[in-house]
C-alpha cells in the first residue's frame, strides 16, 4: 500500500548538518526540498542520492540574507511543489542555513554583527513568515540553535546572541501556530566536525581535544549525530512535542 509523503523543506542542505538532516528525513519517508546558497552541485548530489532512497527530492536556490528574494522563492517553490508533486504546500521546515563568525566583544565588527544578524534571525524569522502560508496545520518547524546560547565560549557573542534569538522566536512560534496545529521546536548541536569550524580545527591544533575533553561523551560531533534528532521531530511520534530546546552536543559543559 503506497502512502502520500510528506515534504520537508531544509535550508542550506547541499552539506554538512543541512545534507545529513536531508538523508535523514528522507530514510523515514519523507520527501525534501532542500535549498543552498551558492553549491548547486553539491545540492544535486543531495538530491540524487535521496531519491536512490526511493524518495522525491528537488534543490532550490535560497540567500536567507536576502529576505527581499523571498516573494519570488515562493514562487519558485510554489512551481516546484506542483511540477513535481501536484501540491501547493510543505508539512516541515528546518532553518538550518547558517554562517560562523569569530570575534570578541571588544572588536567584533559591525558588518560581522549584521552579516549574523541577517542570516541567522532575520533571515530565520522572515523565511518563516514567508513560508507559513504553504505550511499544513499539523505540520512543523525546527530551527537550529547552538549549543553556545547555553554555555559562553569567548569569541561567539554576536553569532550566538542571534541562536538565543532564534530560541526565543521558536518559542512564540510554537505559541502562535499551535491553534493550527503546528509544532515549533529548537535543535541546539554542539561543536560539529563539518566545513562551518574547518578553519578554526586547522588553526588551532589543540581545540578538537580541548573541545573532547569538556564533552561527557568524550569527543568532537559529527553530522550523523544531528540528521536523525530533526527527523524525529518531523514524525507523528514527535507529535507532543513543541516549544523545547533540545540540546545534542553529547553533553557540552555539563
Ligand atoms: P556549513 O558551513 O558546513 O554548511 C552551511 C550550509 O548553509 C550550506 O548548505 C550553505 O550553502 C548554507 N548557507 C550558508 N549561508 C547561507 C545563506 N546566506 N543563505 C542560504 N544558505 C546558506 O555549516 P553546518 O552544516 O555546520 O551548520 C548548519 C547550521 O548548524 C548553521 O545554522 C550553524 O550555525 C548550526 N550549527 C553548527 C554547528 C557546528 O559546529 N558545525 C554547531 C551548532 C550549530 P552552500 O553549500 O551553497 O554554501
């Protein structure tokens, strides 16, 4: 017996967490449109290897820093949910897209801080709005945060001032929607082996075992470590479940 999927929108998800988030959703059932910035080539891998798993998938291209695109990204979207699924609508969206950005409070840039701003809060926010015309009542968001909105590392105060934000956002969120049925929830990682701290492991020698050393479970996350938290959100067996922030860092600073 054939069941209709249900279509999950990921952003930023041609690599890293955005890509495992999407195979994961995928693995239970669910189809994907997943966006990316600037990678089409990694995006179409994405695709192809989702739909190998049997589920449908198309990648759209999306700058969630320019919020003034967003009007015509639904369209697109729009054109893409009825050419290849004959629908109008989406069950989930994961905000994943993000950037890194490194500075203490007594230098940090003001484009830095508006560069965080408009990716992370702004553009979370306002793709949100954007998007809730064509999300189904009884469908999701999941939003992701960091592990640093909770605990203070030096250097992370305007990146992770804007997660706190996000939190707080998905907080209303889950408030607001909740009458259509729709669940708002965080997804804070810890510190993750993906390009996004490339940089930072290869300048600095001693962090990945600095970093190991104050996790219970003694080392470093990969993105296999994350998919599967935001696909369990987006299942019915995570249909008592909104408005929390659910922290996967194998325990960071406890
Ligand atoms: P990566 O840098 O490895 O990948 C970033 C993804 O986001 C890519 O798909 C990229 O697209 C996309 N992206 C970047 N900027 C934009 C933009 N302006 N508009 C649209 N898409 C964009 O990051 P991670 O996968 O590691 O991080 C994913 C999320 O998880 C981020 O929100 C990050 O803040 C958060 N996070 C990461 C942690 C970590 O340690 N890695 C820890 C805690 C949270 P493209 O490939 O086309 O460039």
């Amino acid at each position: 017996m054939s069941t209709v999927s249900k279509i999950a929108l990921v952003t930023g998800g041609s690599r890293s967490l955005g890509k495992n988030m999407a195979l994961r959703l995928a693995e239970k059932g669910l189809d994907v449109v997943l966006t990316y910035r600037s990678q089409a080539e990694d995006a179409a891998a994405v695709v192809a290897e989702i739909e190998s798993q049997g589920q449908k998938a198309v990648a759209l291209q999306l700058d969630v820093a320019e919020q003034q695109t967003f009007p015509q990204f639904v369209e697109r979207l729009q054109l893409a949910l009825q050419d290849r699924w004959s629908r109008s609508s989406i069950d989930f969206l994961i905000n994943n897209a993000g950037i890194g950005g490194h500075g203490m409070v007594t230098d940090t840039p003001e484009q830095l801080f508006d560069d965080l701003f408009n990716v992370h809060f702004k553009g979370g926010y306002f793709l949100t709005q954007s998007l809730l015309p064509l999300l189904e009542d009884g469908g999701g968001i999941v939003n992701i945060s960091t592990g640093l909105a909770r605990f203070a590392i030096p250097g992370y105060s305007a990146y992770a001032s804007m997660k706190g934000a996000i939190e707080t956002y998905t907080h209303y969120l889950a408030k607001e929607l909740g009458a259509r049925g729709i669940r708002a929830n965080t997804v804070a990682p810890g510190a993750i082996d993906t390009d996004f701290n490339a940089t930072a492991f290869e300048h600095n020698p001693g962090m990945r075992d600095m970093l190991a050393g104050v996790t219970a479970l003694g080392r470093v996350g990969q993105a296999e470590d994350i998919g599967g938290v935001v696909a369990f959100l987006c299942t019915d067996d995570a249909r008592w479940i909104t408005a929390q922030r659910i922290e996967a860092s194998g325990g960071m600073f406890l």
